[in-house]
C-alpha cells in the first residue's frame, strides 16, 4: 500500500498530477488517516531534500540553524500550512509530532552537509533544450538535453545552454553564469550573460539582477551581469520595464556597481541577440549519442526477415510476429518477406528518407519485430528520445492504420507504448491498460517525420511526447514547445527491449531512418540552413 502510495503522492509533489490520480489520492486520504501522516512526512522529506544544490556550505548551516531556532514557536504554524496544502481530508492530524521529525531532519542535514536552494514548490518551472559544451556549477550538477528543471539555482562554468520557462519564455545562457530559477515566469540572473526572448504570449517574463529587475513586454533582449556588479541590459525588441521606467528597442541601460540608478544609452558594444547566441555555441548533430539506428541501406527487392540485420543497436535482425504474439483484429500476415525500395519520402527536412532503402509494406496486415541490445529501462529514471519517418503511397484507395510499438518481450500488455496514426491520420499514443492520447490537428498526406520523447521515472508516472512534421512545416532545431502529444501519463514499468512495427489496411506504408538516443539532437539532424 505505502509503495502505491509513495508514487501517487510523489507526482503530487512533483506536479504531474492528473485529475483522476486526485480523485484516487483524494478518496485514500479519506479511507485511512494514517496516509494523511504519511503524506505530510514525505512532504517534509522532498522539501528539505531539495536543498542539495545549494552552493554555499554556509547557507546550508545557516537554513538548518535557522529552522531549529525557529521549531519551537513556528513548528506548528510550518506543520498546519503542509497539511493546508493536502487534498482531501486535511484536518484529521494533529501537528504537534512533526516538530520532532522536522528537528530530526534538519539535524541530519547538518551532519551530512546537503547542499541546495529549497524551493516552496517542486514543480517543474523549465527545461532545459539545449545544452552545448555544458561544464556545470557545481561539478555535482549533472544536467541534459530535455531534462526538466525545478526551482533552484544553476551555475554554468563554460558553454552554452538554452532553458525554455513554463510560461513559454526562452533564455540562452552563456560562459561563466549563475541563475536561479524562480518560477515558470521568473528567474534571477546573479552574474553571467543572457538573451531572453518572449514570443506568442509568453510576455511577462520577469529576469531579476543586482540591480534592477526587467520585466518583458513582449521582446526579446539581453542583459550582462559583470562580477564587479555592472550590470547592462538591451532591449532588441519590444519594450522592457525596469526601475527606470519602459525601455524601448534599440535603446540600453547600464548600472554601476555601488548604484541602483541606470543611465539610458546606445551601448557600445551591442550586446548579442538571440539567434546570434545560439549561433556562436555552434550546435551540432550528435550521431555519436544515438544508440539506435535502422536506414534500410540495402538494394531493391524482397528479403526474407533473417537477412534484414543491417544498422545498429540491435541483438538480431528483423522477423515477423512469433508464436503466440497476437495479430491485429486476428489477420493472417499479408507477407513473409520483408521488401526495400528506394527513392521515397525526400522532404523539406534535413533528415532525407528512402535514398538508400526504405521498408515497404504493402496493402494487408504486416508486424515486424526487432530486438533491442540494450533493452529500455523503465523502471530508472531517464530520457529516451526516438525518431523515424514514415510515407503512404499516395492515390491509394482507403485509409491505413500504423503504428511503432515499443514493449517487452515478457508480454506484459501493461507496459506497450506504440505511436501512430489510424484513417483520421491524428498523431496518438497508446500504453497498457487502454490509456490513450489523440492529437486534435490531421496530418497532411505525404511523408511524415515523428519524433517522440519518454521521460521515465522509476517512483512516478512516465511522461510521454510526440510530434510528427509534414511537408509544410519546418523542422525544430531544439526541442519545441508545441507537441501534439504532450506529455501522456503512463506507468511503462520494467524493460522494453522489443520494437515492433505493425500495419494494417489498403495502402502501402513505407518506414525508414529509426533513430533512438538520450537527447533530441542524438535522433535528429541540424539543418544548418535554419540556424
């Protein structure tokens, strides 16, 4: 029970909570006042774990010293706001016994010196999209491509990083940086460069310094926090608010060091734009981190599936569905041989499909299954990024069904993911159990390349992306915002070490380029062309 518990309680705390899983904590709670104490015991421990981050071993001391100064008269007042903060029956428990394990607690940290800036709230306020030539502060930070951020300071050493904020603002952060993260719309730059840009409403931003906070008003602009406390911002675009009043484009601010009153200028030098940030950090494909790979590079004609062992990443070649592995809706395999053709699915991206082999798969129903070498962990916690294309043979009458499925060969239906489309061609995820997700936006006819992402977590729900791009869009060079997928709740507990493809209907699907890696620059390439 307490297991079950522990991970509906902590997506609670990590805000990835759904309104079904509220309804079942809310009728636990009621069910049984002991979860009640429960709850507010974990509350406590995710609080004050939090702080491992900090970088100051004396502000660490100084928050414990400060917390058992303040246990015996604010204990109760710390104890009743936790469980203010319950859903469900939040008034059953006394809260004179937290006293004690709050005292406990905080002593703990002291004998083992943890380190970090606790947030109130452990939601996820950003996250990070691009990461390049990333040394951290402090060497413990240990940070990557797609990872969601909490509240928390995050110091860069060199490089460049790129955090996109819940609230839809991008900052690009530059060489020797330090910035707190405050909220979904608010940061605090305590030294360093950076380059925010607010865009589609995302107005509002909020970027905290020494001396002035700036407030966007729909724009994009850059400040720069010297050491010595000189602090300079430009506005490129829009307008800003700070303690000087608005800022209009073109126009700068510059503080001294000792002084809170900005001088309006032209700076001299300009201080960098966005793109021209993520320019200069020369970002590149990373086909060293893919893990996965299958590009079909083999000459037209049919194969049987034995000969099918081409790519990487694999523990055997393809074959059709074994013994006792369900068909779809019962059909007979349309084909015992697996086809390449060549020639298909050039698009506009800079992923181009099909120029050395794509697989065919013609009218009827079809499953190809590959084993993985290195099966995916659901129960760790991790990012697993993946990536293919897809093309139907235009002209075609009647609709076809596909799908990418990814499972584990012990037959555990509870832990399938698959992704695809059926006739209405709206991008969906399906995992065990019958959860589903539907994009609300058809796909164009043509070829299609997807990209999907899974953020699994080993004491709470998986988190599941996924965005497939036609011909008429352009393709992202970070991670994007707008998934049509976002974010599907599942629990893909245990290892998936099997990929299957699996169609069915009157038109030919081809597939080609599988890419499966940690981050999305490891299953997608740069379109240089678009930096």
């Amino acid at each position: 029970m307490n297991m079950w518990f522990d991970t509906l309680w902590t997506a609670w705390l990590e805000g990835e909570f759904r309104e079904a899983d509220h309804t079942e904590l809310d009728a636990a709670l009621a069910k049984d006042p002991a979860l009640t104490a429960l709850a507010v015991d974990r509350y406590q421990q995710h609080r004050l774990l939090g702080r491992i981050h900090q970088e100051s071993d004396g502000d660490s001391e100084g928050f414990v010293a400060a917390t058992l100064r303040e246990l015996p008269v604010g204990g109760r007042s710390f104890a009743e706001s936790t469980i203010a903060r319950l859903p469900g029956h939040r008034s059953r428990i006394s809260p004179l016994w937290i006293v004690p394990a709050l005292a406990a607690a905080a002593a703990v940290m002291l004998f083992v010196g943890l380190r970090g800036a606790d947030p109130v709230s452990s939601e996820a306020v950003a996250r990070l999209i691009l990461a390049e030539d990333c040394e951290w502060q402090p060497e413990s930070l240990d940070l990557v491509e797609g990872q969601n951020l909490r509240p928390g300071p995050i110091g860069l050493k060199r490089g460049s990083a790129v955090l996109r904020f819940a609230g839809g603002a991008e900052l690009v952060l530059s060489g020797n940086s330090r910035i707190e993260l405050l909220s979904g719309n608010h940061g605090r730059l305590e030294f360093g460069q950076a380059v925010i840009r607010a865009e589609d409403g995302a107005d509002g931003f909020t970027l905290d310094t020494p001396a002035s906070s700036f407030v966007d008003l729909g724009t994009e602009f850059a400040v720069k926090v010297e050491p010595s406390g000189v602090t300079r911002m430009q506005v490129h675009e829009g307008e800003v608010e700070s303690n000087s009043g608005v800022i209009k484009a073109g126009r700068a601010l510059r503080y001294e060091s000792s002084q809170k009153v900005a001088v309006e200028t032209d700076l001299e030098p300009v201080l960098p734009r966005f793109a021209e940030m993520v320019r200069g950090a020369n970002p590149r494909s990373r086909p060293d981190l893919m893990q996965v790979y299958e590009g079909f590079h083999l000459d037209e004609g049919a194969y049987l599936p034995e000969k099918m062992d081409g790519g990487k990443g694999w523990a055997g070649p393809w074959r059709l569905r074994g013994p006792g592995e369900q068909s779809h809706h019962g059909q007979p395999e349309a084909d015992s041989k697996v086809c390449i053709v060549h020639g298909r699915m050039n698009g506009t991206w800079p992923v181009k499909g099909g120029r050395l082999g794509a697989l065919s798969l013609g009218p009827g129903y079809h499953k190809r299954v590959r084993e993985l070498a290195e099966p995916i962990r659901f129960n760790e916690d991790g990012i697993t990024f993946f990536s293919f294309m897809v093309d139907e043979l235009r002209g075609a009458a009647g609709p076809a069904d596909f799908r990418i499925e990814l499972k584990s060969s012990n037959r555990d239906s509870r832990g399938t993911a698959s992704f695809g489309w059926a006739e209405s061609r709206k991008p969906q995820v399906r995992t065990g159990g019958g959860s589903f997700s539907r994009a609300t936006r058809p796909l164009q006819d043509g070829a299609v390349l997807c990209v999907g992402k899974i953020v699994r977590a080993k004491s709470a729900p998986d988190r599941i992306y996924f965005r497939c791009y036609d011909r008429s869009e352009n393709f992202h060079l970070m991670e994007p915002a707008d998934w049509d997928i976002d974010g599907h709740s599942a629990d893909l507990h245990g290892v998936h070490d099997l990929l299957v493809v699996e169609t069915s209907g009157e038109r030919t699907i081809f597939l080609d380029e599988l890419r499966i890696g940690p981050t999305w620059r490891s299953v997608t390439p740069i379109n240089s062309e678009k930096l």
